[in-house]
C-alpha cells in the first residue's frame, strides 16, 4: 500500500507540465488502487481460507465476500502483506458458529488472528496456539472447550499476546509449554475452567511478561517467591480461584505493578508496610473477599497513584490511617465488612476529591459523620451502614451533587427532620437507605418540599418513629420500593398511594396504622396487570458501580419481589374484593391486624402470589376454594381466625402443613383436631382448571432448568432492568 502511494507521487512528480493529465491519470490510479487489489492472493492460502470457512455452520457475514473466485486479500477481515500472503484475519463480533478449522495454522505469514466474541465452539486448534507465525492470538467470549495439551516446542515461537478468556475451557494449562514462547507478554486466560496450581515460574524464562490474567477459574495452591522473576509485570489479576496461603515478599518486589487483583480467594496474613510500600506505582490493589487480618499499612499513604483500594470481606482491624489523605487519585475505597474501628475524622477525606465511590458498611466505625468528607462534590456511592456512627448531618451534605446512592442505616444518626430536609432537594439520589437510625423521633411533615426527583427507594425502616404517613411521600412520583417496617407510625394508609405510578414493594409492617385497607390499594400500577406498553420504562434503569463486587452479584436475582406488608398494624374492616386485580403481586401479607368478613373470592385472580398470611385477624367464612388455582404459592397461613368448613381438597392445601390452619376452631380437616362431620359440608375439591395448570407447570419447569432457581421470569427481567439495587432492600436490615 505505502509502495503504490509512493509511486503516485513519483508519477505525478515527473510530469509538472501537464497537471490536468497528470490529476486525471492519479485519479485513474486512484480509481483502479480501489477497485482492485494491490496484491493478488496466493492461491494455497485461498485454500486454506476456504478451509476455515467450511469449518463454520453459520457464516452469514462472511459468505457474500469469501468467494473462491475472488481475490482472498480483499475478503472481509483479511489483511494481506505485499507478497500477498495472510498478514491478518480479523473477525471479532460476525456471529460465527462452528469449529475453528486448524487449516488456519498453515498461514505462514499470520501475524494477528482475531476471533474474538464469536459463538465458536470445539477445540483451539494447537496449530494455532504453537504456530510460529502469529504473534497475537485473540479468541476471547466464544464458546470454545476442551483441555489444552502439552505440546514438545521444538522452534522458538513468535507469540506476543495470548487471550482464550471468556471460553470454556478446562483442566491443566501446559504453562511449562509456553517455555517456548520466548516473547510472550501478555497472557489472557480468565473466566474459564481451568484448574491446577498458581504458575508461580511463568516469568523464570521469560521476565517480560507483561500483563497475566488468570480471574474467574480454579486455580489454586500458593503463590511462590518465583514470581519475583516477573521484574516488569504491570498487570497481575487472579481474583475469583481457590488460591491460599499469604502473599510473599517476592510478590512486592515487582514494583512495576500497577494492577494487583486477587479478589475472593483464601489469602491470610497481613500487608506489611515496607512492602506495600515497594508497589509505588499501583493503580487498583484489589484483595477483597480473602481472609487478611492487621491494619492497613500507614505507608500507603506513598502509593501517589492509587485509584481504586478494595479490601472488603477480610479480617482487617485497628483504625484508619491518616497518611491515607495521601492518596488524592483515589476514586474508590471499599473496607465493606471488616473490623476497622476508630474515628473516620483521622482521615482529611478533603485532599481526597477524586473520590467516587466509599463503601464502609458494617465495621465499628464510631464517632460523627467526618466533616472534611463533606468536601468530596463527585461522590456518587457513599455506604456507611452498620457501623457505631452518631450525630447530625450538617447542611454541607447538599455538596455531594453527584450522589446516586446514599446508606447509613443501622448508626446512631440523629434528627431526621433536617437530614430530609436538606437531602430531598438532591435530583440524583436513588435509594437513600437510612433505617435503624433516629430513635424515636418523628415522622417529619413539611411545608416546602423538593421531592427527591430521582428517588426510586427509601428505607426509612427500624427507627421506632412517631406520626403518620407524611404527604411529602406522594411526591416520590418515581419511588420504587418503600420501607417504613418497624416504626410506630399511625394513621390511615392514604388514598394517594395508587398516584406511585412505580411502587411495587411496599412493606409497613409493625407499625400502629389503623382504617380500613383503601381501594387505591388496590389499584396500585405496577401490581395490577402490567400493561405491554408500561411495563419498565427507560427512566427506572438504574446502575450503581458498587454492585459490582463478587458477593453481591448472587443477590440480585432473590431480592425484591413485588410485595405488599401491612402485617402487625391495626387495621380494620374487611379486604377489599379489589384485591383481585393485583395480579402481579408476588407476596400478601396482612397479618396480625383486625380484618374481619369473609376472604374474597377474588382473590383467586392473584396467580403469580407466592406467599399469603392472612394470620391472626378476625376473618370469617369458608376458605375460597378459588384460592386452589393460585399454583404458586408455597407459604399459606390463616391460623388464627374464625374460619369455617373444610378445609379445600387438592391443589396447593396439600402441602401447607396444619399450621397454616390452626387457631380456627370452627375449621375442619382429615389431619386437624376438627375432623369434617356430616354437618360441615363435604370437602370442597378445589376449582382448577387442569389445562392452565399444565401451562403453568410447565411454565415454571422450563424457567426452573434455565435458572436452576425457580425464579419467575418477571422477576429476572425486573431485576435485570429495573432493580432499585440489591444492595439496599433485598436484606433490608443489614444495610
Ligand atoms: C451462505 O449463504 C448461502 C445463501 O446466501 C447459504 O445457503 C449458505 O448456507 C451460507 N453458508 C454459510 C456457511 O453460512
Ligand atoms: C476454487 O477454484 C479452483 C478453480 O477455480 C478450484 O480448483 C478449487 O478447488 C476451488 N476451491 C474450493 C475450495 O472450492
Ligand atoms: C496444511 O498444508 C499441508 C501442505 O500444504 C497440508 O498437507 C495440510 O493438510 C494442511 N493442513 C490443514 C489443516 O489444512
Ligand atoms: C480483537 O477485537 C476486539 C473487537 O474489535 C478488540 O476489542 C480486541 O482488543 C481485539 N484483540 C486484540 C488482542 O487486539
Ligand atoms: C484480550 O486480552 C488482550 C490482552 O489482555 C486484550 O488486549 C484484548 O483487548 C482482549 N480482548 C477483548 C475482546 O477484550
Ligand atoms: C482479559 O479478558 C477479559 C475478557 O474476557 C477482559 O475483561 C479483561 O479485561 C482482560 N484482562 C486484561 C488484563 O486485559
Ligand atoms: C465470562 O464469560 C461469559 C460467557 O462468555 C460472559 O457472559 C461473562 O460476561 C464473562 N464474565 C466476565 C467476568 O468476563
Ligand atoms: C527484593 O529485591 C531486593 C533488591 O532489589 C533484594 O535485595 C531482596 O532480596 C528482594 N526481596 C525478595 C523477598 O526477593
Ligand atoms: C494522579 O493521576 C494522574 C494521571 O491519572 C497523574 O498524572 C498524577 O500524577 C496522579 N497524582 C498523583 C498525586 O500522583
Ligand atoms: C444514640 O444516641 C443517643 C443520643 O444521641 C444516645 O442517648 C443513645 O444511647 C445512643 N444509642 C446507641 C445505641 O448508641
Ligand atoms: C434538628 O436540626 C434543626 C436544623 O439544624 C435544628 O433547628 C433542630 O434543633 C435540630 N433538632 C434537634 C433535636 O437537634
Ligand atoms: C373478633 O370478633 C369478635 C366478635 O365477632 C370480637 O369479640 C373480637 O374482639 C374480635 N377480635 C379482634 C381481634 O378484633
């Protein structure tokens, strides 16, 4: 290509005079440089292009350029060099399928073959991994499986930048046989299956390594002083594998690190300061979710560079150091569930304004909210839940513009009056998590009130708090989950409920509120039967860069189901036979308040309902033998009532056991102490329609296989788009 522009130039160079001849014949050159090859492909790498092609079984983008009769330097993804041989095939993200044909490996020239995020699936071919010709090899986020080989390496091979990430591959790595791959940099094999030990020597032979990646498989075993060979290793992540034992010296002496990331292994020990120290050039330090115990080292306050520190899910104790306002890169700074202890005041959080994300919860943190934290504008995630915090946040709070999640619940903070005071002006917050706080006081009521514009979950649960359900909550227009559980709020449940147009998870249990169960209720949007078009609109995406942490992930598909509780109140009147529409409510629970008449028997029409209490109130009648067809529900309980009749035959009463019954003397059944007399009317087998219960057993079955948990598929795809955040409501009291 340089060649031909070069003699372009020297063409039209020659002949000044005639510069309208001479443009004319560059812009034929021009015309024919684009139209037809430079170089024609060689006839034997044609075929084994070819050869690769018929490897796949699903080749669509391919097919219409990857002719035979064509010139193969000029097909989609191929590079050719002047000789016309193969220099490149590039075909990341084409939807291919099928086998990688080994034919590839017979590309003499290959410098650079690309394959990633394909759906190719069989073996990596080993003329591939040992060919001597190509120099990167990227077969990353395909479907690719099997055991990789050793191989005797008899030449010395060109490989520069290896990555088989994102497959399925297994068992053993030959790592003795990259012996022969004497400039190999940079070795990408995580998120796979393979197992065996650490490869501690991988740098023995070959000191440049670069850049190893070994996350998401089953490496384990320790980590030995060999690995001090690796005297220029910047990139080192094996986060995710069993590996144990404590982290050598050796490891700090490659000071060259700038990524160290061993999360959610079995490391113990402690980080000595004159070793963290050595790593001055560190980025991110990840070494969470391991077993460290000891302090963190007064001498990171030395590591200039540090943007991301996470040490969450350790042992770790003593207090913070205050060398740590040192670190003023640092963006994200995670001690999650560790023993640290002390004053957050001996940290300047000032000198820290890069700070994005600071996720403290639950060590034993004590004193006041630390006023130099204040200083931190760009927050976006701030967790200090479960600790021994106290006192009154100050009207500096209104600086954290950024904030998109806000928790501290379970302190000791004080005065909610002026915290929501001076929060609900904030556009960016989404949940603010502050329950078990506020001893006492009382539900605030305000005059002006901005509203919270982006607020999607408030928890304001566990703080024992006097008044009544504000009106201010109506102006939550995007409010998603309400916890209020846990006060002692009375009052009535007010009629603007159902303008929530979001609100799917409502739990005002054990309070004192009293009436009757409102209509609105009843028609609460999201938990009446979703409408295609408002099903999750764009607006409640929500994301937040904490979930991101190994431990959280697996709660994100058990966590918030769309639930009404308004269990332990003092709720009068009967249920309203409106109950029915709420069809997609998962979970009912209206127990230990003063309902009195009869079940409705709507309530037959709530088929995704999973669980039903209804215990200790003062229901009467039969039980609706409606309630049969409701196939999911696994937790039953009317105990305590003054039901009548048998209790209905078939369909889930078969496996609810007898205290689900008990306390309804007037209730008769083969296996309670009433046993059905010739008076109580003859069991009522339950209505059921057998045609929608197969549909729905299968239903479940198909989505049980895909999910191996039984998890309906609304609540996937709700948890998947619009969850307010594991984080903060699907283990309520812990945040
Ligand atoms: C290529 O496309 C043709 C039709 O366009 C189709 O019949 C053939 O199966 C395709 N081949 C591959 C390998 O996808
Ligand atoms: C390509 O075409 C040549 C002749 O045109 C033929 O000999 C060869 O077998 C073909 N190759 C393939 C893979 O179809
Ligand atoms: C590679 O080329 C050799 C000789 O040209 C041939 O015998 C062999 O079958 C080819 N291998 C593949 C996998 O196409
Ligand atoms: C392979 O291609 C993908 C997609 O273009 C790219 O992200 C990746 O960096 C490439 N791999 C290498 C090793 O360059
Ligand atoms: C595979 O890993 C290499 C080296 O780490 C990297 O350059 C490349 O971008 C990765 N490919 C993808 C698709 O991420
Ligand atoms: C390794 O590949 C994965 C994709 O599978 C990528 O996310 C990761 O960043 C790569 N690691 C390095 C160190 O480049
Ligand atoms: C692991 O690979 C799977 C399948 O390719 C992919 O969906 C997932 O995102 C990858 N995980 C990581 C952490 O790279
Ligand atoms: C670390 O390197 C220093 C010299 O650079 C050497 O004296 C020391 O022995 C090394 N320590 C370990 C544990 O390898
Ligand atoms: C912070 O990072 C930037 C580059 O991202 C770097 O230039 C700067 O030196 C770092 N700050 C300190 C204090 O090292
Ligand atoms: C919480 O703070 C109040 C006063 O601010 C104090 O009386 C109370 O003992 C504290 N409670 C706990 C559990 O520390
Ligand atoms: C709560 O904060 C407001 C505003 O700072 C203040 O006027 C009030 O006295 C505080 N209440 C208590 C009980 O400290
Ligand atoms: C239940 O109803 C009976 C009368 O029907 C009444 O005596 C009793 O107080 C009621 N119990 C409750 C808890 O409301």
């Amino acid at each position: 290509m340089e060649k031909t522009t070069q003699q372009l130039h020297a063409s039209s160079n020659r002949k000044p005079k005639t510069l309208q001849v001479s443009l004319l014949s560059v812009a034929l050159v021009l015309l024919l440089f684009l139209a037809s090859p430079v170089c024609s492909c060689k006839e034997e790498e044609k075929t084994t292009l070819l050869g690769f092609l018929d490897g796949l079984s699903q080749a669509s983008a391919l097919n219409t350029s990857w002719k035979n009769d064509t010139n193969c330097c000029l097909w989609e993804g191929v590079t050719c060099n002047e000789d016309g041989t193969v220099m490149d095939v590039s075909l990341a993200s084409r939807g291919l399928e099928g086998h990688i044909s080994p034919s590839l490996g017979n590309l003499t020239s290959l410098l650079r073959l690309n394959l990633s995020g394909n759906s190719l699936s069989g073996g990596l071919p080993p003329e591939l991994l040992w060919s001597s010709s190509i120099v990167v090899l990227d077969v990353s986020f395909n479907k690719l499986s099997g055991e990789f080989n050793k191989l005797p390496s008899t030449h010395e091979l060109a490989m520069k930048v290896i990555n088989i990430s994102s497959n399925f591959f297994t068992g053993y790595f030959p790592f003795a046989t990259l012996d022969g791959m004497k400039n190999l940099a940079t070795l990408n094999m995580s998120n796979n299956s393979f197992t065996g030990k650490f490869p501690s020597t991988v740098c023995v032979d070959k000191p440049f390594f670069v850049v190893l990646d070994l996350s998401y498989n089953q490496f384990h075993g320790g980590i030995l002083p060999e690995l001090g060979n690796c005297s220029i290793l910047r990139v080192l992540k094996a986060g995710h594998n069993q590996l144990s034992g404590t982290l050598p010296a050796e490891l700090f002496n490659i000071t060259s690190l700038e990524h160290l990331s061993f999360p959610n292994n079995h490391f113990h020990g402690k980080l000595y300061p004159e070793h963290l120290v050595k790593l001055s050039k560190l980025v991110v330090l990840d070494l969470g979710g391991n077993s460290l115990n000891g302090e963190i080292p007064d001498s990171i306050g030395q590591l200039k560079m540090l943007e991301e520190l996470h040490l969450d899910y350790n042992n770790m104790s003593g207090e913070l150091p205050p060398s740590l306002s040192n670190c003023s890169n640092l963006t994200t700074f995670i001690l999650r569930r560790n023993n640290f202890h002390g004053k957050l005041t001996n940290v300047n959080f000032s000198t820290l304004s890069n700070l994005k994300i600071l996720d403290f919860r639950l060590n034993k943190f004590t004193g006041t909210f630390p006023e130099s934290l204040y200083s931190c504008s760009n927050l976006v995630a701030l967790r200090l839940s479960l600790n021994r915090l106290h006192g009154q946040f100050s009207s500096r709070i209104k600086n954290f513009k950024s904030l998109k999640f806000l928790a501290f619940s379970d302190n000791n903070f004080t005065n909610i009056t002026n915290t929501l005071q001076m929060l609900n002006s904030s556009t960016t917050l989404s949940p603010l998590i502050m329950g078990g706080n506020f001893k006492h006081e009382t539900m605030p009521d305000y005059d002006t009130f901005y509203g919270f514009k982006n607020l999607k979950g408030l928890a304001i649960n566990d703080c024992s708090l006097y008044g009544n359900l504000p009106n201010w909550l109506s102006k939550l227009k995007l409010l998603q989950a309400l916890l209020l559980n846990n006060n002692q709020l009375s009052g009535p449940i007010p009629a603007w409920i159902n303008t929530l147009n979001f609100l799917f998870y409502i739990d005002m249990s054990n309070n004192s509120l009293t009436g009757d169960i409102p209509v609105a209720l009843m028609e609460m949007p999201m938990l009446e039967k979703a409408k295609p078009d408002k099903i999750f609109p764009d607006t409640i995406v929500f994301w937040l860069p904490v979930y991101f942490t190994p431990f959280l992930q697996y709660r994100t598909t058990s966590g918030l189901p769309r639930m009404i509780n308004l269990g332990y109140n003092k709720l009068t009147g009967v249920i309203p036979p409106e109950l029915g529409q709420l069809k997609e409510l998962l979970t009912l629970n209206l127990s230990f308040n003063n309902l009195y008449g009869e079940i409705p028997e709507s309530i037959g029409n709530l088929s995704n309902l999973q669980v039903l209490d209804l215990s200790y109130n003062n229901l009467t009648g039969a039980i609706p033998s409606t309630l049969g067809m409701l196939h999911f529900l696994s937790k039953f309980n009317i105990s305590n009532n003054d039901m009548v009749g048998p209790i209905p035959t078939g369909g889930q009463f078969s496996t609810f056991p007898d205290s689900s019954f008990v306390g309804n003397p007037k209730l008769c059944g083969p296996t309670l102490a009433h046993h059905c007399s010739s008076t109580d009317a003859a069991a009522v087998p339950v209505v059921t329609s057998t045609e929608q219960h197969i549909d729905k057993v299968i239903f479940a079955i198909a989505f049980g296989i895909f999910f191996g948990l039984g998890v309906l598929y609304d609540q996937m795809v709700l948890y998947r788009y619009i969850y307010v955040g594991p984080v903060c409501f699907n283990y309520n009291r812990q945040q």
